[in-house]
C-alpha cells in the first residue's frame, strides 16, 4: 500500500482538581490525567504511533490495576463519547507516564480510580467532567439594585451582566438604586448561578420566571 507523510497536530487540555473536587467530592476518590488529543481526529495510520500521558495525580503503583484508559474518535464538531479502550490496548507506565501505541487520530484521558467497583464507572465520569470542561467562559459582573417600598419593606434586585451597563436597565427608570457591583467574575455559559440570601432577605419570584439563572453571552439576568 502507498504511504504518505502527514502534519498532525498535538494538544493537551488541563483538567482542574478543584473542577473533580466539585463535581465528584473527596469520596469517589477519583482522579484525571490531562486530555490529549491527536488533530485532526479520526485519521488512520499506517504504522502506530507512539504517546506517552503524564499519570493522574492520585496514581497509586499498587493501585495500578484501577488505571482506565479512555478514548473518542469523534471529528469535527461531533459530541465527544469517551469509551473505555483499556482492554484492547497495551499499556506500560515509565517515569510516571502511560506509553501505549495507537493507529488513530483521536482524544485520549486517563482515569484513576482508587476503588476498583468505580472501574466500571470511569467513562460516564470522564463524560459528565468533560460537559465543564468545555464550557465557553464569559466575563460578568454582578450588580445590586434596592428600592425601599415603605418603612419596612424593599426590593432588592441582582443582576449578572454581560453586556448592558448598569444606566440602561429598568430598574434605574424606575428609581432603583445602585448598591452594590462586583468587579468582572467569570461565568460558564448554560451552566446554573446559585444566591445565597441571609438575614432578613426572602427571594420572590415573578409567574413564569426562570428559577434556575444561568450564564451567557449577551445576557442580562434579572433576580
């Protein structure tokens, strides 16, 4: 058969702890290596080739039998499915790295699991880990209006903004005052923003109103 050389491109993608910590707690006792992905994805080789993945950080030796490897073929914009390859690839560790050889552009993750009954489970949580990890980030502020309606009572209305200024919204036509304005924080898009209400505050809803604010481009969150 002919062969040809070809320009392939190598990434890696950082996987937080405090990202695992939140997600999965200390009790799954679970832990990632970096995602490195092979571009462009799902071409096929000629002859292996070899990659090496840095061990996640809880890798234990003895432990060693709880080491997953995991793959997705998946191309262009198509969601990524991870699947566990572990069985139907040969694998060795050197100088806290995996070599194993591959004939497939692709992404690869290492999974470890210090409890062997949490093997099984080990793509579902790269997969519900992998939704954060490619989140669009955006650059919000949070801002605090409250009007008094009598002697005991105000309204007091958070905003997470990605746009507007604070001189265009409602509330300042409607004689709010600004109290409050965080400095610029970063949210992810579509994921769910969380109040925290103390004191004497009670969160009102108005009919049909979202109760799960959530962050995105372009968008205004009224609470």
């Amino acid at each position: 058969a002919l062969t040809k050389r070809i320009k392939i491109g190598l990434q890696a993608q950082a996987v937080p702890s405090e990202l695992v910590m939140k997600l999965f707690g200390s009790l799954t006792a679970i832990s990632f290596s970096p995602i490195v992905t092979i571009e462009p994805r799902r071409r096929k080789f000629h002859r292996p080739i070899k990659l090496r993945i840095p061990l996640p950080a809880g890798y234990r030796l003895e432990t060693s039998g709880n080491l997953r490897l995991l793959c997705s073929i998946t191309g262009g914009q198509s969601k990524a499915v991870w699947e566990d390859v572990t069985g139907s690839t040969p694998l060795s560790i050197h100088e806290q790295c995996l070599l194993f050889t591959t004939t497939v552009s692709a992404r690869f993750w290492l999974v470890h699991c210090q409890r062997s009954q949490r093997c099984q489970d080990a793509a579902r949580f790269a997969q519900e880990l992998w939704r954060y990890l490619i989140q669009v980030p955006f650059m919000a502020k949070f801002v605090v209006f409250a009007k008094r309606r009598d002697i005991n009572e105000a309204n007091v209305r958070v905003f997470c903004m990605t746009d507007d200024k604070e001189e265009k919204t409602l509330e300042v036509q409607e004689h709010y005052t600004l109290v409050a304005r965080s400095r610029d924080v970063e949210v992810l898009d579509r994921q769910p923003l969380f109040l925290e209400f103390g004191g004497n505050l009670i969160p009102a809803h108005l009919n049909g109103a979202n109760r799960r604010p959530g962050g995105g481009s372009q968008s205004t969150t009224r609470r």
